[in-house]
C-alpha cells in the first residue's frame, strides 16, 4: 500500500503554483512523482497534453499506473526511473517538469536541476515545491525527537530535509536566470481527525528502520516515537504545519 500521506495529495493542493500556467495541450514531466496523485491532477489540467511520472520506487509506480487506470486518466504515463539521469528524453521535450517534495531526498540537486532544465524547451518552466520549515504541535516528546532524527537521516543519506530554503541558489547554480524566476511560499497544515489518521500512519515507524541501522536510537527510543504518534493522533489540537518554498523559473 503507498504512503497514506502521499496519497492524500493533490494538484489543487500541491502544485497551485503552477496551475494558472498550464495550457491544455503541455507536456510536463513530474519528477519523483510517488503514487502518483499529484501527476494525475496535472493531466486533468492539460487534458491535450500529457504528464510523464518518474519515480525511483516501483511499487509507487505500479500504485500510479493502477490509479491512473481506475481514475479512466488517458494522458498519464508513469515510468521508473531516476529524476538525476532524463537519458531517455532528449533536450527541449517537455513543456514543464515538476517536483514535489523530491529535492530533500537528493544528494545532488544542483546537478538534477541542470537536468531538469536540459530537457525543458526554451521558455517552459520549471516548478518547486519543497519544505522550508516545520512545526509541530503540541510538542510531545517523542515528536520532538521525531522531528530532530528526521533532519539528521536525511542529512546522512546527503538530502537536505529544509530544501527549499536553497531553491533559489540551487536555480541559479543550475543556469536558470532568476529574474525569469517567481519565488514564492505557502503554508500547508494537516489537523484534524482524518489528517491526523493519515499522518500518524505515515510517521508512526517511518524512522524506525533507517534510526536502528545507523544507531541513532534504541528500539525503545523508537518505541516512544511511534507511541507519540498514536497519542498525537488522538489530540485535537494536534497539527503538522510547513513552510514550503513554492518557486517557478522560466528556462
Ligand atoms: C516525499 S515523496 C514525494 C512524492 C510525490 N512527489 C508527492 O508529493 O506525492 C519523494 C519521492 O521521490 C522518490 N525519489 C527519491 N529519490 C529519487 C530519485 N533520485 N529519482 C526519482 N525519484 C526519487 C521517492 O521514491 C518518493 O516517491
């Protein structure tokens, strides 16, 4: 089963940014597009175009295919592959190439950008959206370590779980001119019961494997985490809130 907190996500929600600049026939190439619900809204925006997926995971790209199936989309491809290497396509194919929350997990972002912008034609653009900021509330202890371990597992695996404070450097390491760029923020919030659910399910045991492997926490650390989350779920005060930088640059 995908990531329930993948799942719940949107185009609407997701990619505002870039929406208003769709036209319905542009191809957009979406870049480690996970179960794919945000590239299936993309489609729905460009419906005489098309949206190529691509994510490293092959179970997320069979979940992406199965939903583009059941949701009757006919201009969503998904395909596996890494967003760092666009071999396959050649130079200027696309309209438009998107990420999601994929800069954080990438070891070489300034290097994937350069790709990314390879394969734009002249004037497409590229669109951003990666975290900033996080806050948690109420700050229950076993969240607080959550939160604290996550930056430094990322960091260990050479991501960056605060990307999009470099987006703008990283665009204009990778070529882009950044008085073709729009920098931007917006706010996202996950409360209330349903939310809750979803997140709690997603975190829960999230760290567990990647904290025991590097020895960062013991089994019982990681105990109290996952308790914390199931405590967390049951509060109603309780919400996630980021900061996500949310950039387009124009090639
Ligand atoms: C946080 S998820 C975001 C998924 C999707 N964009 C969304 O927001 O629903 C990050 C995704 O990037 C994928 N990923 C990580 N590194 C990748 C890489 N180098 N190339 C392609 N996909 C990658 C992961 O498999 C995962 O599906």
């Amino acid at each position: 089963m995908a990531n329930p907190i993948l799942q719940a996500r949107t185009a609407a929600k997701q990619a505002a940014h870039i929406l208003p600049h769709l036209k319905s026939s542009m191809t957009i190439l979406d870049v480690g597009c996970g179960p794919g619900t945000i590239s299936l809204g993309l489609a729905e925006a460009v419906p005489n175009g098309k949206v190529i997926g691509i994510d490293l995971n092959p179970a997320s790209i069979k979940h992406a295919q199965e939903l583009a199936i059941e949701s009757g989309s006919t201009n969503a491809t998904f395909q596996v592959g890494g967003a760092e290497d666009l071999a396959a396509f050649p130079d200027a194919s696309f309209d438009a190439v998107h990420e999601h929350q994929l800069l954080p997990y990438m070891p070489k972002p300034v290097e994937a950008i350069r790709e990314w912008r390879r394969v734009l034609k002249p004037g497409g653009i590229l669109s951003l959206r990666s975290c900033s900021f996080i806050i948690n509330v109420p700050e229950l202890p076993g969240l607080v370590a959550y939160f604290t371990h996550l930056p430094k597992i990322l960091s260990r695996r050479g991501g960056d779980v605060h990307a999009g404070r470099k987006h703008a450097t990283w665009l204009h390491e990778a070529g882009f001119d950044l008085k073709n760029a729009r920098l931007d923020s917006v706010a996202w919030e996950l409360s209330g019961a349903d939310g809750r659910m979803t997140f709690a399910a997603g975190a829960g045991n999230r760290l567990r494997e990647p904290l025991l492997a590097l020895g960062m926490a013991t089994e019982k650390e990681c105990d109290g985490i996952r308790n914390a989350w199931e405590e967390w779920k049951g509060m109603e005060e309780g919400r996630v809130i980021t900061l996500d930088s949310a950039v387009l640059a124009w090639k």
